[in-house]
C-alpha cells in the first residue's frame, strides 16, 4: 500500500521543521564550541569539514528516525 499525499505531507512537514530545529540546536550547541576548540578560524578545512561533518550525521540520524517512525505508523495501518 502506498503513502497518501496527506500523509506523505505530514511526514515532509515534519522532517523539515524538525531539520530546521536540530539545525539550530547543534549550531548552538555543538558548532559553536567547536569552531571555539578548533581554534575559531572558519577559513580552516578542518573547522569547515569538522562542522559539515556534524551536520551530516545530525541530518541523517534525524530523517532516519522520522523515516522509521512514518513506517512504523504506516505498517500499524495496514495490519489494522
């Protein structure tokens, strides 16, 4: 069974807000004291790879989860 367009507009809606939210968090978080441990020079490759870096994983744990958890919830439909 496939994904509703409502559905899938949720779960888009939902990914991309919650990106939006986890971007500022490690900006505050976790960049910022590392571009400060790094030495604060953002003209640095390793402070430039450091943060892309720390994006990435952030970015893809976080649609991985939101990923699951809409299958999840789309599996529970279908058996019920």
């Amino acid at each position: 069974m496939s994904q509703s367009f409502k559905h899938s507009t949720i779960e888009t809606t939902l990914n991309i807000g919650s990106g939006f939210l986890l971007s500022l968090a490690v900006w505050h978080w976790l960049a910022i004291p590392l571009i400060d441990a790094m030495g604060g020079n953002l003209k640095d490759f390793n402070v430039n790879f450091a943060i892309t870096s720390l994006f990435t994983i952030s970015s893809f744990a976080r649609s991985l989860g939101c990923r699951r958890i809409f299958n999840h919830m789309q599996y529970k439909r279908v058996l019920n």
